[in-house]
C-alpha cells in the first residue's frame, strides 16, 4: 500500500513540475513576443535606440530564462534565442537593420517553436 501512494506522490509532483515549468514558458514567450513585436515596429519607424533596447531586454529575458529553469527545460533552445536577438543587437550596431530585421524573424520563429512545444503537452 505504501508503494501506491508512493507512485501517486510521485505522479503528482511530476505533474506540478510540468504544469509549472509550462506555464512559465508560455509566460516567457508571451514577454519575448512582445519586445520582439516592438523592436521590429521600431525598426519600421526607424527608431533604433528603442529597438536596441526592446532586443537588448529579450537577450536579458533568454538569460534569466535560461539560468533559473536549467532544472527542467532544455536550454539549447534558450541559448540559440539568445544567440539570435545578440546578432540582431550586433546587425544594429553595425547600421544593417535589413539583417537585423531577418534576425528578429529568425527568433520569432524560435519563440513560436517553444511556445508550441508547451502547447503540444498540456
């Protein structure tokens, strides 16, 4: 009898674990999504200043991401996000904001990608 409710107590924590981490993948992506939107309005206005720091703060989002959920996430997907939105910020320095533009939809893509992959479970 101990052995059930041991497997139950196990089950249950599983399922709290996996709630939990969906839950704030979503919510990440739901906040990367949003300064990815605005760096590329920005860009569309020709305000790189702003969209400098829509990227630099979903760099900022990527690594706090990845430093507080490598418990339970794969973080190659954070880190490549990461790599991205860092290229998109370098494209920018450099004054192409065409490859900065292509960078920012390469991680929309890879931001979908995760989103998805926590709506394919629950």
């Amino acid at each position: 009898m101990k052995r059930i409710w041991v497997c139950l107590a196990l089950m249950a924590g599983i399922l709290l674990l996996t709630g939990y981490s969906t839950r704030r993948v979503r919510l990440f992506a739901d906040q990367l999504s949003f300064q990815l939107e605005t760096a590329a309005e920005a860009l569309h206005q020709d305000d790189v200043p702003a969209a400098r720091q829509a990227i630099r703060q979903g760099a900022r989002l990527c690594g706090q991401m990845r430093r507080e959920s490598v418990l339970y996430l794969r973080t190659g997907d954070f880190i490549e996000l990461e790599a991205s939105l860092q290229a998109a910020g370098s494209h920018l320095d450099e004054g192409a904001q065409e490859e900065a533009l292509g960078e920012l939809g390469r991680a929309s893509v890879q931001v979908e990608n995760i989103d998805w992959l926590t709506r394919r479970w629950l």
